[in-house]
C-alpha cells in the first residue's frame, strides 16, 4: 500500500500504478498554500503490512489551497 500524502496528483497515480492499484475519487479540500495540489490525504490509508488486490481503487484529497 503505497504512501501518497505529499506527492502532486501525476506522481501519486504512477505510484499507484507501479503498485497495480487505481486511483479512485479525487476531492478537493481547503488546505495551506503549500499543500496547494498535492495530496493531503487518501482512503484506505497506509498501514504497515497492509496489501491492496491488484486493480483496488485509492481515493485520495488534494489541497486547492486557502
């Protein structure tokens, strides 16, 4: 289960593609200027040792800014 907090948008789906996964929704979410298009959060969250099936779809929050 890849980590996707941080990364913008167009890295977050090729970690997720390396990983077999999809990206799911995408919502956007009011966020400090420096987290503008970068994601700040994402369901089903990182867990050690956690697996996805290949093709599980992630949805992730990326920050629009204040």
């Amino acid at each position: 289960m890849p980590k996707l907090r941080g990364l913008t948008l167009a890295k977050a789906k090729a970690k997720l593609r390396k990983a077999h996964c999809k990206l799911g929704k995408v919502m956007k979410k009011a966020s400090p200027g420096a987290q503008k298009g970068k994601v700040i959060g994402q369901k089903p969250k990182p867990m050690p040792g956690r697996k996805l099936k290949n093709g599980a779809k992630v949805n992730v929050t990326v920050g629009k800014g204040p």
